[in-house]
C-alpha cells in the first residue's frame, strides 16, 4: 500500500469521524442531552460508516501482506 492510499483512508476516515462529531454536537444542542430513537440511530450509522472504512483498510493490508508470503 502506497502513501497516497494510506493517507486517502485517513481523509475519509477523519471526513467520516469529524461529521459524526458535529452532528452529535448539533444535535446536543438543539436537544440537550435527550435524543430520540432515530436521532441515535443516526449517529449510529455515522460510526458505523468510520468502522467500515477501518475494515476496509484492514482487509487490504491483509491481502496485500498475505500476498508478499
């Protein structure tokens, strides 16, 4: 994996992050600390998107390291 790869899924990953930030941010301030079921759900999705990217990261070093054996 090259550079440019690595620090590609590192500006996704932190693009993917910071919108989860200040979504929760936003939300908290619009209403407090009590949010709904589909307002978590969201948020929930948002992490869940980050933790794809780290999967995705994950399987393609794997495959690239398994592949220099």
């Amino acid at each position: 994996m090259d550079n440019t790869q690595i620090r590609r899924y590192l500006h996704d990953l932190n693009n993917a992050l910071n919108a989860v930030k200040i979504n929760a941010y936003l939300l908290r301030r619009l209403h407090g600390e009590t949010l709904d079921a589909q307002t978590m759900d969201s948020l929930d999705a948002g992490l869940l998107d980050a933790e794809r990217l780290v999967l995705r990261f994950q399987e393609q070093i794997h495959a690239e390291s398994s592949g220099r054996d």
